[in-house]
C-alpha cells in the first residue's frame, strides 16, 4: 500500500510528492491528462517550449518559495511585458507613464495623475449622482463617498474613462463573458497601475520562465520517479482475482518505489472512474482536482470560466515581436496570442535562432461539465457554495484537497507552491 495517493500532477500534486518522498513517503500520483505539470506543462515543439495551457510567467516575492523552486532549475531573465492592441493602436501593459503618453500625450507623472483625474470626476459625478443643484461642496461630498459597486465603476475610479474604454472594458466583457457592469469590483484590482516609465507587469522581487521549459522542472521536482503503465478502467464487476492480481503489482511497485525515489506516477487516469479501487491503494489521499466533482455535484456544481487555444505554427522568425499581445477590442474573438520562442528570448538550448515560429490565439469561453476549468467565478453565489463543499471536505477522513480546483481559488504559481509546502509540512511534521 502506499501511504499518499496524489489525484492530479500539476505544480500542487507534485511539490506535495516531493516533500513527502524527502520523510521516505511512497506515493502514487495520478493524472486523467498524458503529462504531468498540469496546466503549466509545456511541449518542446520547433525547438521552441510551447505553453499548452497559456502563458505562464514565474513571479514572487517570496523568497522561501523562490529558493525551494530555484533547486529544481536554472531561471531566465524574462519580464513580462504585455502590450495592447486596440484596433490597431499599441499601448504598454500595465497602465504606466508609457501607457499615459500615448494616450494623451502627457509627460510626467503629475500631468498624468492630473488627465485620470479630471476623468475620473467627470465620470463619477454622474455615477454618484451629482446635480447641478449641487454646490461644489456637496459635489466633491458625494463624489468622495461613492463606492464602486461593480467592475466599470471601480476601473473607470483607477484609471478614467480612456484607458477603460480602450483596454479594459472590451478584453474584460471577453475573458469573462458577462458585462463589465455584472462583473464584482475586486477583479479590477488585479491590474497594476504605475506612473513610472516601467513596463514590467509584475512589480515582483524575482521573476522568469525555468530554462527547458516548465515540464521540464517538473520533473526535476518528481526526482527519480517512476512512470507506471496505464491504469484501466476496472468495471465494478471485476473479478475478485483480477482486483487481488493488480492490488498485487501495485504492492510490488510500491516495494521498489522506496529503492527508486518514493514517486510512482501513473498518467491516462481518470480518478472518478476508478475511485474506490484507488482509494484503496493508499493510508491517505491528496485530491487536488475539483471539490464539486469530488463529491459528485451533491450541492451543485461550482461555475468556471475555460480558455480554449488555436496554436499554429508559421514560416517566419517573428511574428509579432512580444511574447503576450492582449486585443482589447471587443469584435476581435480571442482575448490575446502568445509568441511562445520569446519567452526564452527566440533562441533554443543552445542560444542559437529559430527559423520559425508558434503561436496560440486564446479563447476565453463559459465552461460546461466536461470543459476544462480554468478560473473560478468569484461572486457571491459561488463562494457561498463551495464553503458548503469545505465543511464537507472537513469531515472527510483521510483526504487533503489543495490546489487550484480543490480550493476552488485563483492561485499564482508561487502561491500554490507555498500552499502545497504548507500542507506538506502540516502532514508530515
């Protein structure tokens, strides 16, 4: 028997996998997907690292977290820089001096801050309901006291009414298919504003892309593991001898598993159509796919938004020179295409050129039971609903949910590493 059965071999699973292995833990983790890294897996195509599941760029400012991933490979000095296009016009991402320059044509930081605010009044005068019976006093009283009640008020009370329009609004109403306007205000929140000339997106201490892609430090982070053969689908009228002759592999494999590093995995493996037979290979379990599936939708199911990618490759070095373009319009379809080569600077391992190039436009889409769930949808509704599947979760024996799904939250890259060496350690100390 194993002592952890890991559900899902993204960044949480495996992190979990390498600090149980490091106490002499045997774990087996499975994945529905054929590859480990979950949705930071990349396919080395062209000699070119594509990011299947959309762009990822590490960034953090914990320095626990740096060190501990920093061992399992070499970073790169990426910063990640967006651009905008709308409608053929291009502005630097996040909202900073060069952003503003553009715009209007502004020069310091204090011509800048004095354009957003005139915008600003303008715009909140109406939205707080200022008349013109209102003295200046009373106008400025209700202008200062109004709180954003939702995603259009609360952007146009950062940034004006310009760089609304132009950058937000439009990618907005795509990436999560609902009006600005039904959308909570906290999202806005997310995006940085600057009045420095900086382009850098992440006002992080440490940042970059692990050299060889991310599959690759993945399994620096498994170590030593080892790749099983596929687990089958086993009809609940298996005979007892079939369970008794795999249960015994399984034995067999774990025995070797504590000479061979601690970490089996095994890939193709769907966990809900083999659940009670894989419960039963371990003391514990770390589930970290969905928490409402986990429990069959007993309460409902949680609402995801889910990304879909059409990835081309072309004959040609550079097709639009920056890694991530974001089209902020909104009659374009997709939310952005990512130029995967220049992430690692348009040279392969061995710092020479690529002839060509790959790209992925990226769909934002509603996400339906079968989808691929990407982001939660943070709202009321659902947040009311998944702390009914925790107090759930809480009463389930021998079972730890983590991660993106099975904590139904956003998470960075760092953040679920901290999160899975938190649990970790909690577990096993």
């Amino acid at each position: 028997m194993y002592d952890y059965l890991i559900v899902g071999a993204g960044l949480y699973g495996c992190v979990w996998a390498e600090q149980a292995a490091k106490k002499g833990k045997n774990c087996l983790i499975i994945d529905k997907r054929p590859h480990i890294g979950g949705n930071v897996y990349t396919e080395n195509l062209e000699d070119i690292n594509v990011h299947k599941y959309g762009a990822h760029i590490f960034h953090t400012n914990d320095r626990e977290v740096w060190d501990y991933i920093t061992e399992f490979a070499e970073f790169n000095r990426y910063t990640n820089s967006p651009v905008a296009n709308y409608k053929g016009e291009i502005y630097n991402l996040p909202f900073n001096m060069n952003t503003f320059n553009k715009m209007w044509g502004v020069i310091t930081p204090d011509e800048a801050k004095a354009k957003i605010e005139e915008q600003k009044k303008a715009a909140l005068a109406g939205l707080a309901g200022v008349t013109d019976e209102d003295s200046p006093e009373e106008a400025e009283a209700k202008i200062n006291s109004f709180v954003p009640s939702n995603l259009e008020e609360q952007a146009i009370s950062l940034v004006g009414v310009d760089i609304y329009e132009k950058l937000v609004n439009g990618y907005t109403e795509k990436q999560w298919g609902r009006s600005c306007r039904e959308l909570p205000s906290f999202i806005i929140k997310r995006l940085p504003v600057r009045f420095t000339y900086d382009n850098n997106y992440f006002n992080a201490l440490f940042q970059g892309i692990p050299t060889g892609g991310y599959t690759k430090l993945v399994e620096n982070i498994l170590g030593d593991f080892t790749l099983l053969d596929n687990i089958k689908s086993i009809p609940s009228a298996a005979s007892d001898s079939l369970k008794q002759d795999f249960c015994s592999d399984c034995a067999a494999d774990a025995a070797a598993a504590v000479q061979r590093g601690n970490i089996q995995v095994c890939l193709n493996t769907d966990f809900f159509e083999n659940r009670d037979f894989l419960k039963g290979l371990a003391a514990k379990m770390i589930f970290t796919g969905p928490i409402d599936a986990y429990f069959e939708y007993s309460l409902g199911a949680l609402k995801y938004r889910s990304v879909r990618f059409e990835t081309e490759t072309l004959d040609t070095e550079n097709y639009q020179g920056n890694a991530v373009v974001n089209y902020t319009d909104r009659e374009t379809p997709f939310t952005r295409i990512i130029e995967h080569k220049h992430f690692e600077f348009a040279r392969d391992e061995h710092g020479d050129s690529i002839p060509k190039t790959i790209i992925s436009r990226e769909y934002s889409a509603e996400w339906h039971p079968g989808d691929e769930p990407y982001y939660p949808v943070n709202d009321d509704e659902n947040a009311a609903l998944y702390q009914k599947y925790r107090a759930l979760a809480e009463k389930e024996d021998n079972v730890i949910f983590g991660g993106r799904l099975g904590e139904y939250k956003y998470y960075d890259m760092d953040q679920v590493i901290k999160s899975a060496l938190i649990s970790a350690a909690n577990e096993l100390s």
